[in-house]
C-alpha cells in the first residue's frame, strides 16, 4: 500500500458480498475462507510523498481475517 490511513474510515458500506466478488477465488486461495465482502469507504491519508488528501477508498473484508488490499478509487479534495 502507497499510502497510510489517517483516523477511521467514514461512511463506510458494502458494496459486493460473496459470489458478487469477481476476485472470490483469489481471495480464498490466498487469504482462506470467509465472508468476504468488498467494502468502500471516505478516510483521510497520507500519500507516500508526505501530502494528506481526502479519498474514497475500497478494500476486501472478511470475518476472522480483517481488511485487506486498500486502494484509492478517487480523490475528493480536488
């Protein structure tokens, strides 16, 4: 991850659960067997050039496993 989250995610909500996930089979073989959900939120982070900006955020989610393979989906601080 290029980037650090800064406080809580906000706004949080799922989006994709379960066969809904194109990326399923991949999740499982690499990080086990879960409720996988794919979630997307609004944070502040801190990008890898020490600069803080507001963005949209998603992740891969599972009980017992946690938040996996942050990425930024947009900016809202533009």
């Amino acid at each position: 991850m290029d980037f650090e989250i800064i406080g809580n995610i906000r706004q949080a909500e799922t989006f994709a659960r379960g066969s809904g996930i194109r990326e399923l089979p991949r999740l499982r073989k690499i990080y086990g067997i879960g409720n996988w959900r794919k979630r997307k939120g609004m944070a502040s982070i801190r990008l890898a050039d020490g600069s803080l900006r507001e963005a949209e955020i998603h992740w891969y989610e599972a009980t017992g496993i946690g938040k996996l393979e942050f990425k930024i989906k947009r900016y809202l601080d533009t």
